[in-house]
C-alpha cells in the first residue's frame, strides 16, 4: 500500500526547456584545443592515509581541462584487510581480491544510481585484473581483502559528453585513475606487491587542424575534434610488464604498426604517472 502522505518526485530526471541563441550555439559546438604537448599528462595531486578507518587509503585529484564546465578527476580509494575468510568458505592458497567500484550520484552529467550499472562493474572487472599481477597473492593464505574506489567526480564535459558520445571514453581515463590510486591505498595498507602498478591512456585523435589523425597521452574528449581509438594499460616499470590492456575504437586490423604506437604511448602515460606514485609514497614513508 503506497503512502498517501508522501509526495515522491519523478522517477527520471526531467531538464527544463531552454532556448538557444546563435552566440551560446557557436560557443558550444567549439571544442578547445589541446593547450599540452602530444607526450604530457595532466598535473595530479596524491595523498595517503585519508581514512583512518581503513587499513589503508589514497586520495587523487587530476587537473581539470582549462575550459569552463570541463570537470577533473577526482578519487577516493580505502583498502579493508588482509582478513581470514569464514570458516565456510573453500581453502584458497592465495589471497581473494575483491574490487569495487562506484560513482557517486553527482559526479557525472548523468545522475548516477545507488546501484552498480554494467560500466561500473566493468570498471572494476579491469581494476581487480590490474592488481592481481602486482600483488604477490601466495603471501596470505585463505585471506581477503577489499579495494574500494569511489569516483567523486568524472573526468568529463558536462555540456558535450552525452551529445558528442564521449562518455565512453571518459571511461579509459577513469579507470586509470582507479588503478593508480588503489596502487598507493595498497601500499598505504602494507600488502606486499612485486612493483607499484599506475594507470595511464593513450589516444589516435583527429582535430580539424591536422592532416593526418595523431596519438596524444592522457587526452580530455572535449580538447579534440574526435577520438578514433583509445587504450588504457595497467604497467609495472621495474619488471617491465603491462598487466592490464583495455583497447577501445576502430581501427583496421592489418595495420598493426598502429596497434604497437598506441601501446607504447600508454605505456609512456603508465610510467609519468608512476613517477608520482613513487614520489607520494617517498614522502610518506619519510
């Protein structure tokens, strides 16, 4: 029986009608241009031990695109365990990983529900293969631990990512983020890893300047015209090994000179933001 004395809101979100003029119509069909060099990320602020409660945790914030209503990226990461697994469950030899991973309600254009939708649980499919070839599993028998990420706020532009159709690729940089803020919640919390693992995004754009389409790292949907393909890799630079390869576009199969420029970029944009990652957690354990 519904209650009669409360009067709930609509079930979808509504937008109200607004009138576009000539001037607010040429200002939003302009994209600003890439302000950094092809090979230069995006400025980013790291910091562990932000949760108390939690065994470990890490905090990172991207510098936002230099154009109006164009959001940074913004994560929260908390580390719960090692712990020992109910006596119920099966024996395991290695520890069990699980991954989480959850926008908040207004951290995209979109409003977000309070459950997980199919790209979240994507996010954190990609996430856990990620941190399974970094951490050393055999160290904690019959344990688990849980890796939660929390987006805050998505790396996107609010005005032109549902009608350009970026939001899917906003998503490559997302979840490399995801993975160089659970690397130092891992490390804040003491579990033992054969290297530390940083995310990082490689792009074949085409703008209308260029005569040909180029390759950019850490790229921003609303600085470029198109993005033909992107990928997101997950690499460890001591051992120098990629752990996770998520490749997304269109691109032809025989040109696979094209397939291995795009990686390596990646795996240049994975090594930049390592940098950082070694250095946050220098100065943490100084």
């Amino acid at each position: 029986m519904s209650d009669r004395r409360r009067i709930n809101g609509p079930v979808g979100a509504t937008i109200p009608p607004v009138s576009e003029d000539g001037a607010s119509r040429e200002v939003a069909g302009s994209r600003g241009g890439r302000s950094r060099p092809p090979n230069a990320i995006r400025k980013m602020y790291l910091k562990t031990g932000v949760t108390p409660s939690a065994s470990g945790s890490a905090y990172l914030e991207i510098e936002t695109s230099g154009r109006s209503g164009v959001s940074g990226l913004k994560l929260s990461c908390t580390v719960h365990g090692p712990r020992s697994l109910p006596r119920s469950s099966p024996f395991s030899p290695h520890i069990i990983l699980s991954t989480h991973v959850k926008y908040a309600p207004f951290a995209t254009r979109q409003r977000r529900g309070y459950l997980r939708d199919p790209s979240e649980r994507d996010l954190g499919t990609h996430l856990e293969a990620a941190l399974r070839g970094a951490i050393i599993a055999d160290r904690w028998p019959k344990s688990g631990v849980d890796i939660i990420v929390s987006i805050i706020e998505g790396d996107q532009d609010r005005e032109t990512s549902k009608t350009q159709g970026d939001e899917s690729w906003d998503l490559m940089n997302a979840l490399s983020g995801c993975i160089t803020v659970a690397s130092a919640a891992l490390a804040d919390a003491g579990i033992d890893c054969v290297d530390t693992v940083a995310g990082g995004v490689a792009a074949l754009v085409s703008d209308k300047g260029d005569a040909s389409p180029s390759i950019v790292i850490d790229p921003i949907p609303s600085e470029h015209d198109r993005i033909l393909a992107a990928c997101c890799i997950a690499y460890l630079p001591t051992r120098d090994e990629v752990t996770n390869l998520w490749f997304k576009g269109d691109l032809p199969a025989s040109d696979t000179e094209l397939y291995t420029k795009l990686v390596e970029k990646g795996i240049q944009a994975s090594a930049k933001a390592n940098r950082v990652l070694v250095e946050c957690l220098g100065e943490t354990v100084g």
